[in-house]
C-alpha cells in the first residue's frame, strides 16, 4: 500500500489555510493507526511540517524540544505512512490516519498510551515490543 500524497501546492494550501494553529504557530496532530482505530501518539505541526506531510506522503511533525521538524522514523525506522489527513470541526486539531511501520512509541510500543490507573496505581499496560536502544542505538527519553 502506498502512501497518500498531494502533489497540487494550492490544494495543499487549501489545508493549512484551514488549521488553526496556536500562539507558537503549531497544532496537535493525532496518529490514528487507518486499519484498526488504535491511537498511536500525539505530536505537533506546524505548518512546514502539514505541508510535507502532504506532499510526501511520510508523516511530518514539529519536534518543541529541538525546535525543529520531526520526520517521524528518521531515526528508528519506524516511518508513518499517510493514509488520511483530517481536521476537526474547529479547525484546532488534525487526525493522521497512517499506516505505521513498527512501533510509534519511543519506550518501544506500539502506542504511546500505555499508562492507565489500575488498582490505585498509574501503571504500564502494555509491554515494549522492541528495545528503544535498537530503535535508536542508545538511550532514547523526551
């Protein structure tokens, strides 16, 4: 399965003039996995970021510890391919429906929402499926 793309820069445009972004010029993006609904992460975009996303077709973020773009897979391989770009009713929140080679998470899993409340206690309820020093040849933390 290949990945979507828009190659026309006024439709492009057309999104981004669309999003909402705040004060820092960003907007939180939500990766979706297109074949089974599971949530894989939250990030941020801004709009360089939107628009390659877009023309590429290789999910694109804006990474606020390195002020910089994120191209999700970059390091680990584990890329995000575009399936859908959606923005919500408000305009203030994007929807990526990707197709996700490996693990979205950093800590090794498949999602970053991993944590939840049981008995009393904020514990992991998923275990990692590679080991983040694979992913990225050493110690990897946000």
């Amino acid at each position: 399965m290949s990945s979507t793309t828009i190659a026309d820069p006024a439709l492009r445009a057309r999104f981004i003039a669309a999003t909402r972004f705040d004060a820092n010029g960003l907007v939180p993006v939500i990766a979706q996995a297109h074949d089974t609904g599971e949530v894989l992460m939250m990030a941020w975009a801004n709009a360089e970021a939107l628009d390659e996303t877009l023309a590429t077709g290789r999910v694109v973020y804006f990474s606020r510890s390195r002020n910089a773009l994120w191209r999700k897979g970059e390091t680990s391989g584990q890329l995000q391919h575009l399936v859908d770009l959606r923005l919500d009713c408000d305009g203030d929140t994007v929807l990526a429906l990707v197709r996700q080679d490996g693990v979205a998470c950093h800590t090794g899993r498949r999602s970053c929402f991993f944590r939840a409340l049981r008995d009393g206690e904020l514990a992991a309820i998923t275990a990692p499926e590679v080991d983040p020093a694979q992913l990225y040849g050493h110690a990897h933390g946000h």
